[in-house]
C-alpha cells in the first residue's frame, strides 16, 4: 500500500457507508433481474483512496467504492473519481485488476458532466447509482440537476450542513466572505437559500432577520431536489451527527422511481431500530 495519509472516520460516517452498502448490493441485484436494461453504473464522485481508518478501532476501513466493488452480483461498470493524485493512484492500485472499474483523477463537476453521466442514457436502458459525498459543499448543482433531469440517475448526497454554519451561514449575514457566498450559490443553484436560512420578524423596534434551523434548511434543499432538479423521490434526509449529538450533515437519497425510495426507507429503518441513527 502507499504511504499516504489516509481520512480518519467517525462511527456516523462508517453508518452511512454501511446504508449506502446496503443499498448498492439491492440495486445490483434489481437491475442485474430486469432483462431489458443494458448496463448499470456505480459512480462515487468523491471515491478517495477507497480505504480509510475508523477514528474507534484505528483498523482500516473500507471506503464505499471498495464496499461498492463488492457487491454481488457486479454493477456492468464502475466510475470512481479522486481529486486527489495519491489517492487516486492508491485507488487504482486497489482496482487495478477489475477490467470494469475506471479511475479518474479530477474535478468530479466536470468529469461527472462531461464524461461520466453522458453513459448513462435513460433511452438507452443504462441506469447509474452515483454517490456525491464531499467533505463540505464542494459539489455544483448542476451535477445534482443533470443527475434528476436524467431519469437515469439515483443519488446519495452529503448535505455539509456543518460547513455552511461554518463558512456562509452567519447570524450576521452581511459579514460573510464573498467567495463563501459564491460556494454556497454554486452548490444551491441560485441565492434561494437565503429565503431558506433566514427569517424576517418584527423586533422590539425593527425588522431581525435570525437563522431559520439545520432541518429547515435540508427540507427547502429536499423540495429543490423533487421540483427543480425533477427526482421523483427524495425521503426525508438522515441527520449524521457527531458523538456530541451535533448534526454534521444530512444524508439525502434522490431517486424516478419509488422502488428505490421504499428500499432507502426500509434499510435506514433498521438502524432507527438499534438506536443507531
């Protein structure tokens, strides 16, 4: 293996790789079960080294486009992206046998637009499962429309909810820096998220505007997700907090059809179940 310096987890993230395991081995078996589709794809926008170590144990853990390379029966193609260049020469050193992975290092916006989804053609019977989990907002909307609009495509998407409070979404709005207005508008399409994070009331003598909450905000996002980008089903995201009980993000599952929907539900389900989630 390199030496490189490979991402610490924490439990919530081996959780959301565990559903999203889940989910891919369902879909495979699906889509491998209807003979009229022609190829299905695994696409991780954010693959990584494909490996990393779990903040609990210090073990290894596998990355999701690992998980994803073992799912049976097999996806007809795999696109895992690493922007990284270590990284994405660990991963290709991990796929190096598997003549239906590709490995691409690069901006996943441009990659995912211009080489990737264009594979995918719902005319032609391919369909896609793509996972878009950045470690902040570092993702265009344009990806995540282009993926609806396709009818084709299914999502997993990270919602950094902890990176807009971070860097965007201040009590003062007025003192944010432009570039992190211009992240957040290329992330949310449009300056719509302004109507979504904050709220105008009448104070003791003028107008407050004061921050709308972390669920408000991934519920404006799941009804762009349904009535812009045009996914049929979008289930109401899964909050992924820390161990202090704080929301780090919200994962979203963004599907046409509802099949996908009630498997999505069905798996989370069951971690709801063991107090996990």
């Amino acid at each position: 293996m390199r030496k490189i310096r490979l991402d610490e987890i924490g439990y919530w993230s081996e959780i959301k790789m565990d559903i999203i395991k889940k989910y891919a081995a369902a879909y495979s078996l699906i889509m491998n079960r209807q003979s009229f589709i022609n190829s299905h794809h695994y696409i991780d926008g954010f693959a990584g080294a494909g490996v990393h170590i779990s903040k609990n144990t210090k073990e290894f853990v596998p990355g999701s486009p690992t998980n994803a390379l073992e799912v049976n029966p097999p996806f007809s193609r795999y696109h895992l992206i690493g922007l990284n260049g270590d990284k994405a020469e660990l991963l290709k050193d991990i796929c190096r046998d598997n003549a239906k992975v590709d490995v691409y290092q690069g901006d996943c916006n441009r990659l995912l637009l211009d080489k990737i989804f264009p594979l995918v053609r719902y005319e032609n019977y391919d369909r896609a499962l793509c996972l878009l989990d950045p470690y902040g907002i570092h993702l265009n909307w344009e990806v995540m429309y282009a993926a609806g609009r396709s009818k084709a495509i299914e999502i997993f998407l990270n919602f950094s909810v902890m990176d807009m409070n971070m860097n965007v979404l201040r009590h003062n709005p007025e003192k944010v820096d432009q570039k992190q207005i211009e992240r957040m508008n290329a992330f949310w399409g449009d300056e719509s998220w302004r109507a979504a994070a904050y709220h105008e009331q009448q104070g003791l003598f003028d107008v407050v505007r004061e921050k709308t909450s972390n669920r408000a905000l991934a519920e404006a996002f799941r009804n762009r997700l349904r009535t812009v980008a045009g996914f049929g089903y979008v289930p109401e995201p899964l909050p992924m907090r820390n161990e202090n009980g704080a929301t780090l993000y919200y994962l979203f599952f963004a599907s046409p059809k509802k099949t996908g929907h009630d498997i999505v539900e069905d798996i989370i389900a069951k971690y709801k179940d063991r107090g996990l989630v």
